[in-house]
C-alpha cells in the first residue's frame, strides 16, 4: 500500500530542513576557519526558501483534506501539529543563517535536535533525532567520513554474500545439468529395456511354435508307424 502524498511531502521537507542545518553547521565551521561561505550562503538561501515553499503546502494540502473531510479530526490535529513544529523548525534556521543565533554550541544542539527543549523553552521537535556518543563533537564532514566507512563495510560484506550466492547458484545449475544428463541415461536405459522386451516376447512366441509343430510332427510319426505296422501284419503269413 503506497504512503500518502502528504506524509511523503512532510518526509521530504523534514530532510530538507535537515540538510539545511547541515549546511549551516558547515558555514560556521568554514566562518572559524577562514574560509570564504559566499558559495554555500548561496545554497542555505535557495534551501531556505525551498522550506518556506514545502510548508506552505503542507499547510494548503491539510486545509484541503481537512475541508473535504478526508480526515478524522485526531490525525488533522496531529499534522497541524507537525506542520507547527516545521514553522518553528523554520524559524531556527533562519536565526541561525541571518547570524541571531551567536552560540555555535547552542546552535548546534539546537540544529541536531539535542535535549528535551529548543531555545524557546519549547518541546523538541518529534522528527529530529538525537545526536550519539560516536558522533558528538564532530563536524558533518566526519560524520559523513564514519557513515561512508560503515557503508563501505555493509557494502563489502553485500559483495561477500553475493559471491556466495553465486556460487551456490553455479552449483545448482551444475547439479541441474548432471540431472538432465542422468535423466537422459535412464530415457535411454528404459528405452533399451522395452526393446529388449519386446525382443523376449517375440522369441518366446517363437518357441512356442516350435514346440507345437514338433509335438504335430511326433504324432505323425506315430500315426505313420503304426499305420505300418497294421500292414505288416496284415500281409504277414500265418
């Protein structure tokens, strides 16, 4: 069953806004360090506004369904909801482009989701996770750096079981032509074996046959001495 459109539209936005913090930690960090950001201030303002444009129509496409009635109360209110803490998420982004938010520490808990509570005193947004041991302190170039080593392990050990697979699908494809090869020995056999058959039958017909003309033939000969026999003695003197 496919996901409705609006969750997908909601799931988009959420990584967008996402990547949006990304880029900002990676300003700040290029902003340390000397470098020049014009090239990625570009990129956040483009994203920025891109934001602003997905929560509007997340905000149109729940007016719509919740106007048509497509959805129960509960799930609209829990969207708006949804929708509310995109708004704020928003709102974060863009005090930390515009350089309002001066902390990056603070910013960075508040960009990744850290805590229980953003800078406001309100509730974390639901879609953010939390930020593990094995990546707190890093920047998002190391981050990335450890998630493409870990792919790189799952990827070596796909490759592994894909050889694996495939020689064990050489082997059922040999073990499927020894079959065919000893299926058509047995064809062959059953076929010998029939003929030979037929063969018995036939020269067991045969003798038979010879049997019967020899016992006609004994019986002529009996018949045939006895008639001389009646003659002999018939002609014989007494």
């Amino acid at each position: 069953m496919s996901q409705d459109p609006w969750l997908q539209n909601y799931d988009a936005t959420c990584r967008l806004a996402q990547e949006v913090a990304e880029n900002l930690h990676e300003r700040n960090r290029q902003q340390k360090t000397g470098g020049n950001p014009a090239k990625i201030n570009m990129t956040l303002r483009a994203s920025l506004q891109k934001l602003k444009q997905n929560i509007s129509q997340l905000k149109e496409g729940l007016l719509r369904a919740s106007s048509a009635r497509r959805l129960m109360q509960p799930e609209a209110d829990r969207r708006q909801n949804l929708i509310d803490d995109l708004l704020t998420r928003e709102k974060q982004l863009n005090a930390t482009f515009r350089g309002d938010v001066t902390d990056p520490e603070s910013s960075r808990s508040t960009l990744m989701g850290m805590g229980s509570g953003t800078s406001g005193g309100g509730a974390a947004n639901p879609w953010l996770i939390n930020e593990s041991e094995d990546t707190r302190g890093l920047t998002f170039g190391e981050i990335k750096q450890q998630q493409q080593r870990v792919i790189e392990v799952q990827d070596a050990g796909l490759d592994a079981l894909a050889a694996v697979i495939s020689r064990h699908k050489i082997m059922g494809q040999e073990i499927g032509n020894e079959l065919d090869e000893q299926n058509e020995i047995i064809d062959d056999l059953t076929h010998l074996v029939d003929k030979t058959d037929d063969s018995i039958r036939n020269e067991t017909r045969r003798v038979k046959l010879v049997e019967t003309k020899s016992a006609s033939c004994g019986m002529l000969v009996v018949i045939v001495l006895l008639l001389i026999a009646i003659v002999v003695v018939a002609v014989w003197p007494v």
